[in-house]
C-alpha cells in the first residue's frame, strides 16, 4: 500500500481548486442514504466531505491521521467529533 505525505496532500487539495467542495464520492452517497444517516468520513483530510454531511444534519464522526497544519480544515457548527491519530 502506497502511504502519502502531507506534501501530496497540499498538492491534491490546490488541484482541485482547495475544500469548498464536497468530493464526488460524497454527492454520490447522499443521493443513496436517508435523513439523519450517520457517517463516519474516515480519510476525512480536510473535513470538507464531513462538513457537507453535516450540513444537511448528519451526525458525523471524522477521522484521518493527515493534519492540516495550514488551518483549512473547515469547522463546523453542527455535529462533528474527531477521533484523534
């Protein structure tokens, strides 16, 4: 298994234009699951899938060893617990 740095990440994330945006995948699931699902986004990277899953008022549970030492992790007012490394 190939493991990734944080400099692929920084990478990955300036080519798909930063986190604004869920992944594709994540649109994908939201279309199949029903309201109040919860989702546990493990890879979470920057949180951008688990920030869009709690916006539409899933409970969310993120983890992900990568941490964002730049800040764009997004934060999030609704329900999201880290799992720490």
């Amino acid at each position: 298994m190939q493991k990734f740095s944080g400099d692929h990440w920084e990478q990955f994330y300036s080519a798909e234009g930063g986190c604004s945006q869920p992944s594709k995948f994540a649109l994908w699931v939201a279309g199949r699951i029903k309201a109040g699902t919860k989702i546990v986004d493990v890879g979470a990277g920057n949180g951008r899938d688990s920030h869009f899953f709690a916006g539409r008022k899933h409970p969310v549970i993120s983890v992900d060893p990568y941490s964002d030492p730049k800040g764009r992790f997004f934060h999030h007012k609704g329900k999201i617990e880290s799992v720490p490394d």
